[in-house]
C-alpha cells in the first residue's frame, strides 16, 4: 500500500522558521515531491529529492533520508504569503504520484 | 514556464447529466496526464492516469464507466463525469508531465475545475 503522514496544520510567525515533516509507506519508491496550494488555487511544485539529503531553492529546502522513510520541507525567512497547505507526495513506477493529506501553515504577523 | 489548461473552471448541472471537463498543455507535449479530485480541505486523490493513445489506469475504487477519460492528442486530456449525481460534486484537477522532461516527476498541475450536482 501507499500512504504518507504530515501533521494536519502548523503556526509560525512572520520571519521564522518552519519545518514539516513527511513519513512514507510506499513500495517502488523513487522520491519525494513537495507542493504548495493556496486555498482555491492548483498546486504548484516546490522540490523534489530522488537521493539522501538536502535540496535548497531560495527560501525553501527539502530533505529526504530514504533508510528512515522520512523527509521535511523546510521553510525560512516565513512570510505571509506563505501560508497555504503544502503536500509531500510520493512517486513510484509509471510517474505515478501519491499525495499527502498536507499541512496548512499559517503564518502570523 | 509550462500551462496546463482546464475548461470549464467551474460547472453546475443537474444530476443524472454528463459533464465533459478538458486539460491542454499549452506550451509542451504530455504524453501523460493525471486526474485528480479533491474535496474541501482534503488531499488530491489520484483518480486515473492517462497516457495518450492507450487506455487510461484507473485507481482502486474509482470507477472507470462513471469516470471516462480519453487521452486523444499530446496536449489534450478530457474527463467526462456520466450521470452525475450530488456525491461527484468535487474540485477535479489535471496534471501534466512533459515528455521531453526525461525522469523527472515535477508535474504541472491545471487550475481544476469545480463541478456542482444539483
């Protein structure tokens, strides 16, 4: 089976820093995406790790350890418009892609 | 950077009617796309794949005669809805792969279409 856990929300202040973690059950996996979605909007990607380790864009980074089945995606330097609901999401043979149930953040001032 | 397209971005129509919605990649050809649906402050759940010129591959539990998918070019996926009925209304999003990205995952995801059974 395919599931993947990530807390259901997260509070953080304007300028901190926060990281949500993601754990995976996936049999045929080949790596660990991370979306963002506004409410009303379509996700938009954010990373993806295929290896062990971290990967940095900008203000955001993702980590994934394949031995421990885990990955975070980590945020700095918070601001408002970050406040949407993110997903990891699994991949496995044929591209396809299982989400998350995803973690709203909300950012406060 | 790559679109994808969906039309119409939101529908109302009356239970027992189809409803056809449409995914185009505008910029880039894909040979596969995805269908997902999504019900309020819920995940995207993986409805079907669609691969253009073969069949699509439905998920377990999703019915392939209610959900019919057809992947007839390179940048045009549709999704028809049959006999609608109240439980179907749900956010539809389409997603996209472009062929040319080699083994990368990033999908590109439409703006979803938001279907109302009355």
């Amino acid at each position: 089976g395919q599931s993947l856990e990530q807390p259901s929300e997260v509070t953080a202040v304007e300028g901190a820093i926060v990281q949500i973690n993601c754990t995976y059950q996936t049999s045929g996996f080949y790596g660990l995406s991370w979306y963002q979605q506004h409410d009303g909007g379509a996700p938009t990607f954010l990373s993806y790790n295929a290896l062990d380790g971290l990967e940095e864009t900008g203000r955001f980074s993702s980590f994934l350890s394949r031995s421990d089945s885990y990955g975070y995606l980590l945020l700095q330097e918070l601001q408002m418009k970050d406040s949407a609901s993110y997903f990891c999401a699994s991949h496995t043979g044929g591209f396809k892609t299982i989400f998350g149930a995803g973690t709203r953040l909300f950012v406060k001032a | 950077g790559a679109v994808v397209s969906q039309h119409p971005s939101w529908v109302i129509c009356k239970s027992g009617t189809s409803v056809k919605i449409e995914c185009r990649s505008l910029d880039f050809q894909a040979t596969t796309m995805f269908w997902y649906r999504q019900f309020p402050k819920q995940s995207l759940m993986l409805m079907a794949t669609s691969n253009e010129g073969s069949k699509a591959t439905y998920e377990q539990g999703v019915e392939k005669d209610k959900f019919l998918i057809n992947h007839a070019s390179l940048t045009l996926s549709t999704l028809t809805v049959t006999s609608a009925h109240p439980e179907d209304s749900s956010f539809y999003i389409c997603s996209a792969r472009d062929a040319a990205s080699g083994t990368t995952y990033e999908q590109y995801f439409g703006p979803g279409t938001r279907l109302t059974v009355t």
